[in-house]
C-alpha cells in the first residue's frame, strides 16, 4: 500500500502537485507535450488503481520520477525502432519498384533487340546468330557457312553497327542493366 495515498483527495493533491513537474520532466526527456502529458497521465492513473497492493520504498515522488524517465527512455527506443522499421520498408518498396521498372525495362530491350535481329538481312542475321547466341568463333561460323573469314567480320561488324544505331534509345538501360547484374 502507498502510505501517502489512502484517500481520494489525497490522490488528487498528489495528482495536482505532481502532474505539472511530471510533464515538464518528460517533455525534457521527450520533447512532446502530449506524448508526455499521456506518459503522466497512464502513471498516476496506474498508481491509483494499484494504491493497495504496489509497494514503494523510496518517495512517492522518487518513484513517480523515476517512472517518468523510463516511459520516456521507452517511448524513444520504441519510436527509433518504428522508424528503422519504417525505413527498411520503405527500401524494400523501392527496391522491389526499381527491380520491377528495371524488368520491364529489360523486357522491352529483348524485344526491341529480337526486332531488330530479325531485320537484319538472312546471312548477317545467321552469322551474328551463331556467334553472339550458339558462341561460335569467326573461323568455326567461316568454316561452318563455307565463307571466308573476312566476310564474317564484315558481317559482324555491319551486324553491331546496326544494333548500335537501332538501340540507341537503350544505351543507358542497357549501362544501368549491367552494372546492377555484375
């Protein structure tokens, strides 16, 4: 039992004296006038409603003070982990937006790229085919096509000019692309 709370009016005078000082303690600790004023406030409505049974063996007024300080110590660790939380959604959000754009993007360079190769003249197109997509050497594609090696160069050559000017547009995708994949 808290000896200097057995009556109601005895409470209210606490509450009357205490509650000011209270709130300025905790609005020091937290710098929120109603983060503290509710601090406060849940304290002494607990101190009331516990009264008989709590046991306090310093000052009331050591007790509530010390309460004070470890609600607000409490109140800011658990608002610098709702801000972590907040901030490590909020980088998953925009990675997970940034991977998707970066898919659709990469998406549309396919096709774009799949376009452009199936516009190439047939041979140009077979020869880049077999060495960008099967990884064949100039000499294995020369050899393979009965043609000379020169031809495959010039081939490739004229193939890779063509892209070039084809997906210009995508030149800077295609940078961000694969920085981000290697």
């Amino acid at each position: 039992m808290v000896p200097e709370i057995k009556t109601k009016e005895q409470f209210e005078t606490l509450f009357k004296v205490q509650y000011p000082k209270l709130c300025a303690y905790a609005n020091s600790i937290l710098n929120d006038i109603q983060a503290s004023e509710d601090i406060v406030q849940d304290l002494l409505f607990k101190l009331w409603e516990s009264r008989n049974s709590l046991e306090i063996t310093t000052s009331v007024e050591a007790y509530l003070t010390r309460s004070v300080k470890n609600k607000a110590l409490n109140v800011i660790r658990h608002t610098e982990v709702k801000d972590q939380y907040k901030n490590y959604n909020e980088e998953l959000i925009n990675e997970a937006s940034s991977n998707e754009l970066l898919l659709l993007e990469a998406k549309e360079l396919d096709q774009k790229i799949r376009k452009s190769i199936d516009t190439m003249p047939t041979k140009r197109k077979e020869i880049f085919l077999l060495s960008r997509f099967d990884g064949l050497k100039y000499a294995e594609i020369s050899k393979q096509l009965d043609i000379s090696i020169k031809t495959v160069e010039n081939q490739m050559s004229s193939a890779l000019k063509y892209l070039r000017k084809e997906l210009t547009g995508f030149l800077t995708l295609l940078i961000i692309f694969f920085i981000k994949n290697f």
